[in-house]
C-alpha cells in the first residue's frame, strides 16, 4: 500500500516479492508511465501485508481497493448502490425482497440488478408463476393468524401468513423461484412438466392446466434469441473496448445456450499498454461481487495470473470454472459481438457528452445574453398562484445545468400577504428562501421570477433587504416573452426560436406546473374538510359513524346528549365535546 504524507492510500498492489515489485519503482533505471510517474511524486511511505498464499493476496487486493478507493488504482464504477434479488431461504416461508447489500446470512442473492426496472419486471413475472411472497412478515412453521393482502387475492401469493398453505407445497415454490433466478430454466420446466402428466394422469385435469399454463409463462420469458446453441451451457462472454483513460466493458450472460442478459460497465484510470491489468482489475472486481459465476468465462485477452484467478472463482463456485481465450468459431464471434457492443457504448457516451457540450452552449448564450458573472449551471425558478385571495401559494424549482434537481424543489404556502396581493407574495417567498440560503455554501446563478416589473421588482426588494442584491435576478412577463432586469427600464427582447429562451421559458413553465399542483392539492383538501374535523377526539371513523347516523351536519348539532350516545362509538365525553363545538357556531 502507498501512501502519501497525510497517510492516504494512492495506490494498492500485489506480487509474490513485494521487494522486487516496489524496487521497479523507485531504481535509478525505471521508466515510469504517465500516470505511474505522477503517482510516485507523492509517495512518502509504503505498507505490506504478507498473506499465506496468491488467492489470499488476491482477495485483500481486492478488499483494500474497495475500501480505500486508491486514486491511482484501476476502478470499476462502483456498483454497490445497483439491487440485488434476496430470497430468505432459512425462513419457514421463505420471501423474495428487493435488496441493496449482500449480508452473510443463510439467504440466497441474485443481481446486481443495473436496471431496477427489469428486476421488477422480473419479480412481477416470477409472483405470477410461482406465488412466492413479498411481504417481510417473521412467519412461524404454523399459527400464522394474518389477514391476507391482495396479493393473495390476485392470486400471486399462497398466503402462508395465513396458513394458506402448508410448508412442503412452499418450499417447492421457492426451489422453482431459485432455480429461475439461477438461470436453471431447464430444470424448472422438467419439474413442472413432470407434476402436470402426474396430475393428468390422477384426472385432475384443472391442476394439470394450471401447471400446463405455468410451463408456458415460463418459456415465454426465456424465449429463444438469435445465439441459440444446441449445447447447454452457462457462460460469460466478456469484451472490452478503449478510450483514453477509460474502459467500457459488456459482458452477455449465457445460460443453458442462450443469451439471457447483458449489462456493460466502465473502468476508469486505465493507462494506454495496460490492457491486460485492465481486464484482470475487472474480473477481480466483478467475480468478487457477482452473486453467479458461470461454468465458463470467455475473454478477448489474456489476464494477470489466469490459473490464480480461475482457482479463486472455482473456490467461490465450488465447482471447477475455466477462463478460454478463443481464437476461432462460436466463442470468438461472441467475444467480437461483446467487443463491438462495448464500442457502440462509448460512442454513445461520446453523443451523451456532445448533448451536454450543447447545453453548455445554451448557458454560455444566457450567460452572454444577460451579463452574468458566471456560468448559470443553477438556476431557481419562482411562481405565485392563488384563487382570488385564498389559497395563496408558491413554488420554487431547480435547474442544474438545465436539467431539472427535482429533489430540490419547494412549496410555500403564502402566510403573511392578506387578500390577493402578488407582489407582496413574491416578497414573502423570496424573503424565506434566501433568508435561509444566507449561511448555505451554495447560491443560484441566477432568479428567474414568472411575471413581469411588478413581481421582479418586489423580488430585487427582498433580496437588497438581505443584502444579496447581488445575486442576478430576471423576470420574464408571459404575454410577449420579454425578459426583464432590476434597475433597467426596457427589457430584452431576443428572437423566439434562441435557445436561451427555450431554457428559461422552460423552466418558468416547471415553476408555474408546479405551483398550479400545490394550489389544486389544497383546494382539494379543503373540499373534504368538515366540521366535525375540528371537534376533540373525533377522528375519520367517528366521522363517518355519525354522519351515517345523523345524515347531516344540522342533525347533529340539533341532537340531544341521549341521541348522540346511542351512536356507536360515541362515550359521553365526546357527546358533550360534538354539542359544545357545534353550538358555539
């Protein structure tokens, strides 16, 4: 471990003579590469940790590369926020969850997930085939007195909760949903395929459709693609294309010959003529995360230390795995299929980052447009919307680099304004946000305020108030698209089809949604206010009773002590808590 002077780790290695390997460094006759030499400027000290053998030094490298996240180690994204599928198989009944940690528990794990929306999919499928639970109930063998949820009534669960079902019939469930997840489809369909002709053949014709339908859901969702191959194998096909200091690699998950998913990711601080410690920092990566390790790996180059690491990954199976570097035939058309998937990746990466050179574009012509000191990568965007003089209310919405930050959007509801008073109400808003925003680290580069003098101006009023007239501020009335500036008599008039408007335009169009959502929200809310919400120790089922009962509002407050008591529910002190409010209004 290299460390600099503050202690920080720069940089994780291994080799069977640590001496001989920090010596490469640091003799007279060494020739660094860039990265290498830039590295060694900083080092001030090195650690070493001697281990019993290869693997375990391996395992460490690992372990010690996630922890520290040394600056000079080859990276793969960290992939530890993806989901994982978690089937709690040392449970009497046994429930799938959706996770974002593997723990060592006697759990079963699949994923890491990189769409969550397909694992959803993927759950929402498997709870129609197999009705496996979902719920995290602690269940007990027998005695379960739970009320079923509509799970079981749509027929995705058995509602062991209940004692729906007893725990042999569950635990076949949950040997299917395993043997799916784990890409055993095969064995799956074998076994329904084998209850369906036993209960044919017992004449229970509407349980052998049941199975008969499950086999078909189940051949439906691993239906054959275009690399079908008579042999019935389990494989990662990896491939790995290069730019600059970044890697991108595709790997397509084989499974009893079919090509059932493929995900990419990238390495990042790769160094040009270190491809080969590229691809072994992925597969040390990868395998130590992954919840599968196929048969076979296949690989577009050779790696560091092949029989170490197929030694460990066998380890981690338990069973004998094989990495293959195929020159010719099937595996190295897959191989160049995987590689080729991985290029088109970075190009597309390439066009992502051209999108966002462009919208830098469009805020360098509003930065220009309006004079800004700097870069408006945020932008804050207010609106005031209200119903005559009741339910006053405001919004304000983020823009970063033009794409809205939604977690960062607010409402306010308007407090100190009486009657409908716009101006006034954008003075209340803008007082309360940035009254706070004075001790925060980060201000907007720039106000947009919907509406024209009149709201700006009563928004510069509250910014000079707190001494923050400085942060740029502009109106942009509705009618003519006209955007206006404090302190500036004509406002600027630009073509409709600028860029710049279309940002801005855009983003007072998500302040006033925004706005218009809250104020419908509280309107809605007041519609179904009554009353006898505001009478003590009467809530919604009390509500409800009486209303039943009474019929009305003026029944009620007409009803005598005797009458009010003979309402289920109702006790004596809420009898003289319904007269004593209703009468006094």
């Amino acid at each position: 471990m290299m460390k600099s002077r503050s202690g920080k780790i720069l940089y994780v290695g291994k080799a069977k003579s640590i001496r001989h390997r920090v010596q490469s460094y640091f003799r007279p006759s060494a020739k660094p590469h860039g990265k290498t030499g830039l590295m060694l400027r900083h080092i001030e000290d090195v650690e070493y940790i001697v281990t019993s053998n290869v693997v375990e030094a391996l395992v460490l490298e690992n372990n010690l590369i996630k922890k520290h996240l040394p600056r000079y180690n080859i990276k793969l994204k960290d992939s530890g926020h993806y989901p994982y599928i978690k089937v709690t198989v040392g449970e009497p009944f046994p429930s799938l969850q959706i996770v974002r940690k593997i723990e060592k528990d006697n759990a079963k794990y699949f994923g890491p997930y990189i769409k969550p929306r397909v694992m959803r999919q993927t759950i929402k499928l498997l709870t129609r085939i197999f009705p496996i639970r979902t719920c995290e109930l602690q269940l007990n063998e027998e005695g379960n007195k739970h009320r079923p949820c509509l799970d079981y009534h749509i027929k995705c669960c058995d509602a062991p909760c209940a004692d729906y079902v007893d725990p042999v019939s569950y635990e076949a469930i949950v040997k299917h949903v395993v043997r799916f997840l784990s890409g055993d489809i095969n064995q799956v369909v074998s076994d329904i395929r084998a209850k369906m002709e036993l209960a044919a053949e017992k004449l229970h014709f509407e349980l052998a459709a049941k199975y008969r339908d499950q086999i078909s859901m189940v051949e439906d969702a691993v239906a054959k693609q275009n690399i079908d191959t008579p042999l019935d194998v389990d494989e990662d096909v990896i491939g790995i294309a290069y730019r600059d200091s970044e890697a991108c690699v595709q790997v397509m998950m084989v499974r009893d010959g079919k090509l059932l998913d493929r995900e990419h990711y990238f390495l990042t601080n790769v160094e040009s003529g270190f491809k080969i410690e590229a691809l072994t920092a992925f597969i040390q990566q990868y395998y130590e995360n992954t919840s599968f390790i196929p048969q076979t790996i296949i690989l577009p180059d050779t790696i560091e230390m092949p029989n170490t690491i197929e030694n460990w990954l066998s380890e981690k199976r338990g069973s004998r795995i094989s990495i293959h570097i195929p020159q010719r035939g099937r595996k190295n058309q897959l191989v160049e299929m995987a590689t080729k998937n991985a290029r088109l990746i970075l190009e597309q990466r390439d066009y992502n980052c051209t999108v966002a050179d462009e919208e830098d574009s469009v805020l360098l012509s509003l930065q220009k447009l309006l004079g800004l000191p700097r870069l408006p990568q945020r932008i804050e965007g207010f609106d005031i919307s209200n119903l005559g003089d009741r339910f006053t209310v405001a919004s304000m919405v983020v823009m970063e680099n033009g794409e809205p930050e939604k977690s960062e959007y607010r409402h306010f509801k308007i407090r100190g304004v009486d009657g409908q008073n716009d101006y006034a109400s954008m003075q209340e808003v803008i007082t309360r946000r940035f009254r706070q925003s004075i001790v925060e680290t980060r201000s907007p580069d720039l106000i947009l305020i919907d509406g024209g003098k009149g709201q700006l101006n009563s928004a510069y009023q509250a910014l000079k108030q707190l001494e923050l007239a400085h942060v740029p501020i502009i109106g942009l009335a509705k009618r003519f698209e006209r955007i206006y500036l404090p302190q500036q008599k004509d406002p600027i008039i630009i073509s409709r089809e600028d860029s710049a408007l279309h940002l801005i335009q855009r983003i007072r169009n998500e302040a006033h949604r925004f706005a218009l959502h809250y104020h419908r929200k509280l309107r809605v809310k007041n519609l179904t206010h009554s009353v006898l919400d505001d009478i003590p120790l009467v809530g919604k089922k009390r509500k409800k009773v009486l209303l039943r009962h009474f019929r009305s509002i003026d029944e009620i407050r007409n009803a005598t002590i005797e009458k009010l008591l003979a309402v289920e529910t109702i006790n004596l002190q809420v009898a003289k808590n319904i007269q004593k409010h209703l009468n006094c209004m």
